[in-house]
C-alpha cells in the first residue's frame, strides 16, 4: 500500500502562537511534547486548575522527560490570562465542564480551540445531562464544532474554529467501521465492539483500580459507557460497546464484530478500507494474516487496522490499535491543528529514516563479522 510521504516543511505559514490548557495532564503532557517539536508552532503559555495559582510548577518539574525542552510554568487557567498571550490556538486538554466554560469565550476572541475533552463531540444537547452530568449551555456551538477525525473530515477541519477532537476508544472504532457502512457493506444488526485501554486512559488523579498494584485487566462501564453514543453519531453503526481496562501503561486495541450482507467478501471490505487509507500517513491497513498491537503503535499518531471474514457466517471481525495518547488525544489534535493553519499535516511528528538503497548483497560478501550480541534482558531471565 502505498502512503503520504511524510516531510517537514513550515514554509507555508507563519509560526503559531499556540496555548495549551490542562498542560500538567497526560493527554496535554503529550500537546505540548509535539508542539515543541513544530517548527511551525510557538508555544506561549501553558496552563493548569485553579489550585496552581501560587506556586505555579515548571512543565518540566511536572514531566522531568521534557527537561531542556521549555522553562515554561504551568499557570492557573484563566480566560484573561489566556487571551493576554494573544494565542492563535487553544488547545484544551481539560475535564468536559472546563472545557464547556472557557470555549465559548474563546471562540468569540476569534481564536482556534482545538477541545480535546468531549463538551462539543456530541450534537444532540440531551445526551449531555445523560452521558455527562451536566447540562450543555452552549447549543449554538454544537451545531458549529466540527468533530476532529482528520482522515474522515479534513475539509470541514480546514474551515473550523471549534474543533471536538473524539475520544481515543471512538476514534479506534470510527477508523475501522464508518467506511464500511458508508459502503452498505454491514447489514442491520448491532455491531459488537470490545476494546482495551491502557491505564493512562482513566487520566493522571489517584484512583485505586489504576495503581501498579491493583490494576488488572476487567470490564467496565457495562451498557453505560460515555463513548458509546459517540462511536454510534460518527460511525452510523449501531454499537454495543464493552471497554476494558488493560494492565499496560498506554493503548487502545478494539476488536468488532459485524455481520455482513449477503454476497459481501472479504475482498469487498479490504478494498473499501484501501481506498480510504491508501494514502494516510497515519493509516494502516495490514496484509492479511498481521493483527495489530498495542506495541506496534505505541509512541505513534498512527492507527494500524487488520480484519478477516468467515464467508459461511458473513461474520467480520476487524480490529484496531492506537496509542490513546497520540492518535486518541494530543496526536490527533495537533493534526487537525496542522490542517487548520496549512501546515504539513505531519509537521511535529517524528518522521522515519527513509533508506534509499540497500546495498548489494554482493557488497557484503567480504565484510567483517560483527560480534556476538548480548543476550536480552527478557533472555537472560529465561
């Protein structure tokens, strides 16, 4: 399969001023990691809860991985704060009410917002008080978000000034299903959808399920989990979801179960899905036979996608995996924050080494024998 060639180039636009809200969580942790490698980005303040007022910690006291990297402080989140650093782009890595109360004064400043929680994913007000506990204020602008799956919606995204950008568990099912329905390829029944997180997913606060000692793999948030309602509104499918929680620090893998029309084969789904990724820079769609991995994916904006067919059931499972950090969360963000302001769309993303050539076998014929490696740490242990 043939994908986008990924290259840096900040020559089409001018350097943006770019804030990020909820700095001192995982998911906005991982923001500000990306924009510090966008050349294209300036990255003027970052922000945090209220409770940071007097003694505002340094970024790199909070993440001591990005050491060297910035000086910056992480502030107590204000919308005059905010708007004093005259930012091109908010991005808000913060709790849904957070997000609900400081978008809408931003948006009205003519700033970008880039909303990582789930305050404006959702387009029916009345899911809000449901699946959120809280009742939604500002209607308006869920008729005007524009929700942030790049692969699905990038001429939407390019226009937008409220960006929703999905959850990592629907952006792992919405990947892998709409395509398909899109197509007419799936029949009515409810698809099945099984997926599981890492225990960075439940966020950054204490909680005892997430600690090293207590964290298991287990089912939860049976019939009633808040993602639900999104992966059926953005996929058209109609979902029965069960997430789990995985004893791995970050990753999604969702596994679906989708009955298929009659005369539909496997042929059939691998070309639909190929003719929407074949030229995704963060999309893959692996031969048959390879299934994704946690591991695979991980440290990446890329969501990788496998699938197989049971031609006598009409049964198709398909599977995903994502890093629910980059390509569920700060990945995805800052990708559609690069198509909204022209940019590359893999600007500040870690590009591979691209080797030209391989050398001729012939050409090593003669050289000389590398030692013996040391064993592994896992095969020494063995």
């Amino acid at each position: 399969m043939t994908h986008a060639t990924f290259h840096f180039d900040s020559t089409i636009a001018p350097r943006r001023r770019c804030v990020v809200v909820g700095a001192a969580g995982y998911s906005g942790a991982e923001v500000v990691g990306i924009l510090l490698k966008h050349s294209g980005v300036e990255v003027v303040g970052l922000f945090g809860s209220a409770s940071r007022a007097d003694h505002p910690p340094r970024f790199d006291q909070l993440f001591p991985r990005f050491r060297g990297w910035t000086n910056l402080h992480v502030h107590a989140a204000t919308v005059e704060a905010i708007l004093a650093l005259t930012p091109d782009a908010v991005f808000l890595a913060t709790p849904h009410e957070a997000s609900h109360d400081l978008a809408p004064a931003l948006c009205a400043a003519g700033i970008t917002v880039l909303d990582l929680s789930a305050a404006f994913r959702l387009r029916d007000p009345a899911a809000y008080p449901k699946h959120y506990a809280f009742t939604h204020a500002h209607t308006d602008l869920l008729t005007r978000a524009v929700y942030g799956i790049a692969e699905l919606n990038r001429d939407a995204i390019a226009q937008a000034q409220l960006i929703a950008v999905p959850g990592c568990y629907p952006t792992s099912v919405v990947l892998a299903l709409r395509p398909l329905i899109e197509a007419a390829l799936a029949d009515s029944t409810p698809i099945i959808v099984d997926s599981t997180s890492g225990v960075s997913g439940a966020g950054r606060s204490l909680a005892l399920k997430s600690l090293f000692c207590e964290v298991s793999q287990q089912p939860y948030g049976v019939f009633s989990h808040r993602h639900q309602p999104e992966m059926a509104q953005e996929s058209g499918g109609d979902i029965i979801f069960t997430p789990h929680l995985g004893p791995f620090e970050r990753g999604i893998l969702s596994t679906m179960h989708v009955t298929l029309r009659a005369g539909v084969t496997e042929a059939d789904v691998r070309a639909v899905l190929t003719a929407r990724y074949a030229h995704e820079p963060f999309v893959t769609l692996l031969p048959a036979g390879e299934w994704p991995s946690v591991a695979a994916v991980e440290g990446s904006n890329r969501c990788d996608i496998a699938l197989a067919v049971d031609p006598a059931r009409r049964h198709l499972i398909i599977c995903s995996a994502l890093d629910n950090l980059l390509k569920g969360a700060a990945g995805q963000a800052v990708q559609c924050f690069n198509i909204r302001f022209g940019f590359s769309e893999t600007l500040g993303f870690a590009a591979p080494a691209v080797i030209a050539h391989a050398a001729p076998l012939a050409s090593l014929a003669h050289a000389t024998p590398l030692a013996p490696l040391a064993p592994l740490a896992c095969e020494a242990l063995s």
